[in-house]
C-alpha cells in the first residue's frame, strides 16, 4: 500500500514538474512531426546512421520488404514518424493546446514506466468526433478528441497503456514488414530517383499506401489481447486504476457495430467481449488491491493544469 501511495505521490508530481517540459515538448516534438523533422534521440552522443537522410529514407521501403534481419531503433523511429505524418496529414490535431499538453505529459509518465522509456514518445489529439487511438513505431500514439471526451483519466491511462505497449512491443512494425513483403510495396532504389525530394516522395506514397492499408486492417488479433494484458499492467504500474481499460472494454461492447464514431475501433479490434475474457483470465483479482481509486475527469485535470 504504502509503495502505491508513493506511486501515486509521484504521479501527481511528475505531472506537475513535467507541465513546463511538456509544453516545450509539444511545440517541439509534434510540430516537428508537421514538419518532417524529428531529431532521432541520442543523436549527439551517438551518432546514428542519419535516419532522416533521403538516401536512409529511400532504404526505409527496402528495410520493411527484406526477409529477416531486424531493423534498429533509429530506423524504426523514421519509419514511425513517417507514418505519425501520414495520421497527421488525414487528421489534423485539435487545436486545445491545454488538452494537448495533459495528454502528453500522461502518455510521457506512462511510457517512463515501459520497457523503452528511451524512446521520443510524443502523443498526441486529433481532432475527430470518432472513438479512436492509433500508434506508429518508434513511441507516436494519438487519440481522437471523440475518445478523449468519453473516459476518465484512468480510462485514458488504460487506452494509452494498451498504445504504448503496441510500441514497445513492435507490433505495427511487424504487421508492416508482412505488408510489405506480401506485395503492398515495390522496391525502390533510390539511385534511379533523380533528386532527394522524388526520393522522399516515393517513399512517402509507398508508406501512405502501407499506412492505409494497415490502420484500415488493424493489427493481429493476439497482438491485441498481448496489448491489453500488456497495457493494463503498465497502467496499473504508472499509478492507475487497473480497471480503466477493461471499463473503456465495457463501454465498447455495447456500442452498435454501424454506429460510425466506433467502427473503425470495433472493426480493427478483436469483440470487446472476447478482450474482457481474455483480460479477466489474465488478472483474475491480482490487482483489486490497486482498483477503487476516485474517477479523475479529463477537465479537471486540464483545468487544474492551466492554473499553475
Ligand atoms: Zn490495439
């Protein structure tokens, strides 16, 4: 108990010293991303193969569609911010930069506490009525505002949690090197591209076909159920109610299927009933010591934000 109240303590404060960090870091990393110039972390001491060079971006295809061998951190993390702008580039972020910030600075907590706190996560809201979260390689996860409106801070933290975990897990860049290999790509040799910017552009195009085609088809379905189980222990390390996603689950399995605001949500994801199960036999009652916390409301948190 006593570990879970410094748990707490410390969520709380992290959320506070990280308030100013955060709002630098989403001037800074998101519109980095608008941009399409995101600095590969650990760059300076280290330098890594300069993922964002044309020639390096023009590989990023080949990378995918090569047969085993696996593919290094700084390529992943170009591979997902190509894909962040892609999302970005269908959907636009919302304009509440308070919102922004708080879901950033939770996502950020969240991550320290995966496997790969290394990562430059960067979080984001978009602007769209829908119930959606997305994640790219390389630590890029969004929520929609639709979603955001209709859950609680442990809520969030869940759906977050379950995002992060895709992450650190290396899902989406599984299912994009299967994609690629089965055909959704073309080989590009960058030495037939006459300059840097048909070099990225072809890229880019190739990546918006496979990104398509992959937020359209969602992932394996045992790569969800290992997200839930995943994300609701990370959740529940972070200091959250270990029940927020199975309540975001309760939630979606009354939804009808046609209702246009989840089906995108209920038609890339695994029957909500069939995760509830699953979920229910993963945890049983291990972690009711840390449920029945007091619902959090996303406004409050936001507003409690702005006045510091
Ligand atoms: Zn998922």
């Amino acid at each position: 108990m006593k570990r879970l109240v410094l748990l707490v303590a410390a969520t709380a404060l992290a959320l506070g010293a990280a308030a100013q960090t955060s709002r630098n870091a989403l001037d800074g990393v998101l519109g980095n991303i608008l941009r399409g110039q995101l600095p590969v972390p650990g760059a300076a001491a280290n330098p890594a193969p300069a993922a964002a060079a044309p020639a390096v971006a023009g590989d990023l295809i080949g990378l995918l569609m090569q047969q085993g061998g696996s593919i290094d951190e700084a390529r992943e993390i170009e591979i997902g911010r190509q894909l962040a702008a892609v999302l970005l580039g269908s959907k636009p972020l919302h304009a509440d930069a308070g919102l922004q910030r708080y879901v950033n600075t939770l996502g950020r907590w969240i991550a320290l506490q995966s496997s790969r706190p290394q990562l430059p996560w960067a979080f984001g809201v978009l602007d769209d009525a829908g119930f959606n979260a997305f994640a790219a390689p390389g630590g890029f996860v969004f929520v929609t505002k639709g979603l955001v409106d209709r859950v609680t801070e442990a809520e969030l933290a869940g759906i977050l949690a379950h995002e992060i975990s895709h992450v650190t897990e290396r899902h989406h860049l599984a299912a994009l090197r299967t994609k690629a290999q089965a055909g959704a790509a073309t080989q590009l040799l960058a030495s037939q591209l006459r300059s840097d910017s048909a070099v990225r552009q072809a890229v880019q195009s190739q990546l918006l076909g496979l990104a398509r085609n992959l937020y359209s088809s969602g992932l394996d379905q045992a790569d969800e159920y290992g997200a839930d189980r995943l994300g609701v222990a990370l959740a529940t390390r972070a200091g959250f109610d270990p029940y927020g996603l199975p309540a975001v689950l309760q939630q979606l399995r009354t939804q009808a299927p046609d209702n246009p605001l989840f089906s995108l949500t209920l038609a890339t994801h695994p029957p909500a009933q069939a995760r509830l199960e699953q979920l229910e036999q993963a945890m049983g009652q291990r972690l009711d010591a840390h449920a029945g916390k007091p619902a959090v409301r996303i406004e409050q948190r936001v507003a409690a934000q702005a006045r510091r």
